[in-house]
C-alpha cells in the first residue's frame, strides 16, 4: 500500500456560517476514492461552536476550580459547560468526558488559533457533520480530528472525532499471525491512524486545516457504520477509571 497526502492550501479563515465545504472545494483535486482529513476547528467555527468569554457567567464552581489550578473562571465554566462528568483536575489540566463520551482535556474547549473567538468547542454532531462534508465535497470519506493527550505516552497525537464513509477500526481478532496463531486483541484504530499521518504534512499555525489522503480505498465503506463513535471505550471497559 501507498499513501499519498497533501495539505489542501489557502484555506481561508472561517467564521460562523460559512460553508466550509465551498471553501475547502477546488483547493486540490478531490476525488470519490480519497479521503479528507480536516481539523475539527474550522467545522466548529463553520456550525457556529464557539463561545465569547465576555458573555460568561462563571458560577462558584467554576470560580473554585480556577482559584486551585490558575485558570481563568470563565474558561473554566465553559469546560464544564461542555463537560458530563469531570473525571480529574490535577495541576492545571482539567480531564473531562463530554456529551459525545470523549476523555480529554478541558473537554475539547480550545483557545489556540482561535480567530475571532476567544474560545472553540467540538462539533456537537462530529460524525453527522463528518457525512455532511463527504457528501457534499464527494469524497469516499472525511475524517475530523482534534489533538489529544494520552494517560500512557508523552505528547500529543491527532485523533478521529467524527468519521464518515471510512471503517474507523479493523477488527483482526481470530485472523492468524504469520505463524499462524490467532490474533486475540488486534483492534486497529483506522480512523486516528489517518488523522495522524494527516498532521504529519501540515503545521499547527499554517492555515492548512485539511488534508487529502489518497490510498485507503480498501477500508471505504457504505454509510457511517457507527462513525467515530465506534472508538469510544464504554466506561465499564476504561481501564484507567
């Protein structure tokens, strides 16, 4: 297999209300076998997911968490705004599970290459919104990422939040090894794979917020077959609880 990826250039800044897949249409070639992957920010900046901290009413909460880990308590508000469940609070980072059973930090809320906004949130649909670009972009699949930390590694690595038309895993168990061994917990998370070798070829303050892949039409599939929720650990499962 070969992947080829290009970032998709002079992307302009996006603002609630545009239509971001005219603005992303005519940048590259785009074709119904390729895949694009593009950054949840400028899909929530599209549907309108932002917040102005001038309009925040922090309440004691809020206030008491900032006071503790040096935030701002109208940021914090909105964390918990966006936020079912706060899973941790320890020096300065705020984990929480969100509405769409994501484990983050401060709940996906986003202050960095912000625009006009002072803060971003997640796309409240990220699969639905996913559909909505591929369908009308013509793409075989699109792919929306966010960067995330991990509990077990350092750094940072881009992550599928919303995912439409590509299998976002690959089920290998009972497949055999090449010595012919059953593979018992082989799950491969497709759909973060491609939103990390997205990131690979764009800066994080390029301006280039999507990406074609092109070489993955064998994991296309019909319809959204559970998106990226599928990558979603139940609660009861999480290990780390």
């Amino acid at each position: 297999m070969t992947l080829v990826l290009d970032a998709l250039p002079g992307v302009p800044e996006i603002r609630p209300g545009d239509d971001l897949a005219a603005l992303l249409a005519g940048r590259l070639e785009l074709g119904p076998s390729d895949v694009l992957a593009v950054a949840h920010k400028v899909v929530s900046k599209a549907e309108g997911r932002v917040r102005s901290l001038a309009d925040v009413e922090p309440g004691d909460r809020a206030h008491a968490l900032a006071a503790e880990h040096g935030k701002d308590p109208r940021h914090v508000q909105v964390i918990l705004d966006e936020s079912v469940e706060l899973v941790r609070a320890d020096r300065g980072r705020l984990i929480c599970r969100t509405r769409h059973g994501f484990v983050c930090a401060n709940a996906g809320v986003d202050r960095s290459n912000t625009g006009e906004a002072d803060a971003v949130l997640l796309p409240e649909h990220p699969d639905a919104s996913a559909a909505a670009l591929r369908d009308a972009l013509g793409v075989g699949a699109v792919v929306i990422t966010d960067s995330w930390g991990r509990p077990w590694r350092q750094g940072q690595v881009e992550v599928a939040i919303g995912c439409a038309g590509l299998a976002p895993v690959v089920d290998l168990r009972s497949a055999a090894d090449r010595d012919g061994r059953a593979l018992a917990a082989t799950v491969i998370a497709i759909a973060d794979e491609v939103a990390a070798a997205a990131d690979l070829v764009r800066g994080k303050a390029s301006g280039e917020p999507a990406v074609r892949v092109r070489g993955l039409a064998n994991y296309l599939i019909e319809g959204t077959s559970g998106g990226a929720a599928a990558l979603v650990r139940p609660p009861e499962d999480d290990l780390f609880r």
